[in-house]
C-alpha cells in the first residue's frame, strides 16, 4: 500500500492530504478487487479525480 500512495504522491505532484483519503481509499481497494499489476495502478490514477478536479 505504501508504494501505491507513494506513486500517487508523485503523480499528482504535491504530497496527499487528508482530504485525499477517499479517493485513494477508491483507487486502493479497485486495485485490490482487480489483478492490482502496475498498469492498473497507473489507469486508475488517471481516472481519479486527482487528474480531473486539481
């Protein structure tokens, strides 16, 4: 988990917040429901509000 909140840290470009929380809580349990491989991680970071709403 720690290196999932750590490439959204970086993606998004500014540390994460609490504020935050629910959409990686979102994105962490769609990874866990699918085969959670590094490409799933970054799709859905890129469908995240993090890229739509900041």
């Amino acid at each position: 988990m720690c290196q999932k909140t750590r490439f959204l840290t970086n993606a998004t470009g500014r540390e994460l917040n609490l504020h935050d929380s629910e959409e990686v809580n979102r994105i962490l349990q769609d990874l866990t429901e699918s085969s959670a491989a590094f490409r799933d991680l970054v799709h859905a970071g890129l469908k995240s509000q993090f890229f739509h709403i900041r």
